[in-house]
C-alpha cells in the first residue's frame, strides 16, 4: 500500500472518532508508526472542528440520503441555467429548505453523540451544506468525510479548499460508512432524542421531495423552452436561407439592370443621331417640294 493510500485509510479512522477521542488516538497512531513514512503525515492530521466533525458524522452515518440530496444538487446547478428570476428565487428557497432540515438532523446526531451544537456551530453546518449543493468540489470535500473546517461559496468561481481537508487527497475519496454513533461521554450527560432524529429526517425528505418536484417541473419547463428555441432555430436557418436567396436575385438584377441602362444609354446616342439624321432629310425634301412649286 502506497504512503498516500495508507494515509487516507488512517485518516478515515480517525475523522470517525468521537471528537474528544481524536487527537490522543492520533497521537498513539503517529507513534505506532514511528519510523514509517506514515508517523509524520499522521501525527499532522488536524484536529476538526465542531462544524467539520459534525458534517463528517453525518456524511458516516446518512450517506446515502446525504449522496441524494448533493445529486439533487447537482441536478439543480444544471437547470438554473434555464430558469426565470421566479423560478430561481422559489429553488433557493427549496435549498434552504432542505439544507436547515440536514442541518437539523446533523445537529441531532451530534447531540447523540454527546458533542452540543450551538447557533453558531449551526450556521457553519447549514453553510457547509449549502456549499455543497452550489459548487461540485465542495460536495466531494463533504462525501470525503475528511473535513477539517466548515466551508462556505457563493456558488460563483471557483472555491479555495486548501487546509479545508485532511489531506488533499481526499476529494474524490468517500468516506466509510458506520453503522452507529460514537458513544456520549458519561460526563456530557447528553441523551439522546430518537423523536427530534425522526422529525428531522422526516423533515429533510419532505424538503427532498419538494426539491425534486421542483426540478422536475423545471426540467419540463426547460425541455419546452428548448423546443422553442430549436424550431426557432430551424424557422431562422429557413429565412435566412431565403434571404441568401434574394440577395443572390438582387445582385443578379442590379447586374441585368446596369446592362439594360448601358444599352440604354447606347439606344438614346442612336435615337439622336436617328433624329439629326430625320431632321436633315425634313429640311431636303422641304428645299425640294420648294423649288418643285416655284418650276409650276
């Protein structure tokens, strides 16, 4: 096993821990390493904060359903391209919706597992969550499992993740899944609330729904608009096909037209001289018919 696969496997361990527990077991791994390339990139693993560890708890033990809500993520970016200033206002409202209920059963696991989440721990979960589902990279940060701080985008450009992972290679990475939460430590006195987990996924999944009714009413208003524009496209190609045409007539009788007054031009230079010619012949045969009259 390669040092930087070594170092993902470790660290995936790790980034599973109960927060209390990560740094004393990091320490005693780095020092089982010691003398392997793996003691010093272990024993620099950072410590995550309550935000990062409380995504990385969810990301273990809602996997799947988080892996739903980041495609419909994704779904989204793709089809607010499309989409009127109506149609965009009622999508953010939607993400909201989806990312405060994750937000809410996130902060229930981590209440199970002993570890208190505050309004402002909160805000960096939920703000995580939402950069997420606006920027593909932040969501591959998030399925690593590996974060180390929360994260935040406007969803335009392109987000700076360096020291927001573990290790940089952790994107791409998903992390494992675990079948439980990390036992509360007893001086926490912290119980858990399987009634808040049950509203709270049941929340999530109807935001979920409604998300997905709404990208799917965008899809079809989008695959409308698209026919438009491609029998738009067609009936354009068409005329413009037809104007090439007339423009190729047009130049045709602008050429004919500048023959016709050249012959013109020619035909009226004959017509005078045709009619010198005529008056001359009047003026011959009056001098004639002239002297005729005076002989009788």
């Amino acid at each position: 096993m390669s040092t930087r696969a070594g170092l993902l496997e470790v660290a995936d361990e790790l980034y599973a821990l109960g927060l209390p527990d990560f740094t004393p077991t990091r320490d005693a791994r780095a020092k089982a390493l010691k003398g392997t390339d793996l003691a010093g990139p272990v024993k620099a693993l950072k410590k995550p904060s309550v935000a990062a560890w409380v995504v990385n708890l969810l990301v273990r033990r809602e996997g799947e359903q988080l892996q739903r809500i980041l495609e419909v993520g994704a779904a989204l970016r793709e089809a607010q391209a499309s989409m009127s200033g109506e149609d965009l206002r009622a999508l953010t409202r939607q993400r909201r919706q989806v990312t405060a209920a994750i937000t809410q059963q996130a902060r229930s696991l981590a209440s199970a597992a002993g570890v208190k989440v505050t309004s402002a721990v909160g805000d960096q979960v939920e703000a995580t969550l939402t950069a997420a589902m606006l920027d593909e990279r932040c969501a591959e940060a998030v399925r690593s499992g590996l974060l180390v701080t929360a994260l935040s985008t406007t969803g335009v450009g392109e987000t700076d993740l360096s020291g927001a992972v573990a290790v940089p290679e952790a994107l791409g990475f998903t992390a494992t899944q675990v079948a439980e939460t990390p036992a509360a430590r007893p001086e926490l006195h912290v119980v858990p609330d399987p009634e808040a987990d049950a509203k709270a996924v049941a929340a999530a999944e109807e935001a979920l729904a409604a998300a997905e009714e709404e990208l799917s009413e965008a899809q079809a208003a989008y695959d409308e608009a698209n026919g438009a524009v491609e029998e738009l496209e067609a009936r354009s190609m068409q005329v413009q096909a037809e104007i090439d045409e007339l423009k190729r007539r047009l130049a045709e009788l602008e050429t004919t037209s500048e023959d016709v007054d050249d012959e013109l031009d020619e035909a009226e230079d004959a017509r005078t001289e045709a009619k010198q010619t005529l008056d001359e012949a009047t003026r011959a045969r009056d001098a004639a018919a002239g002297s005729v009259a005076k002989l009788r």
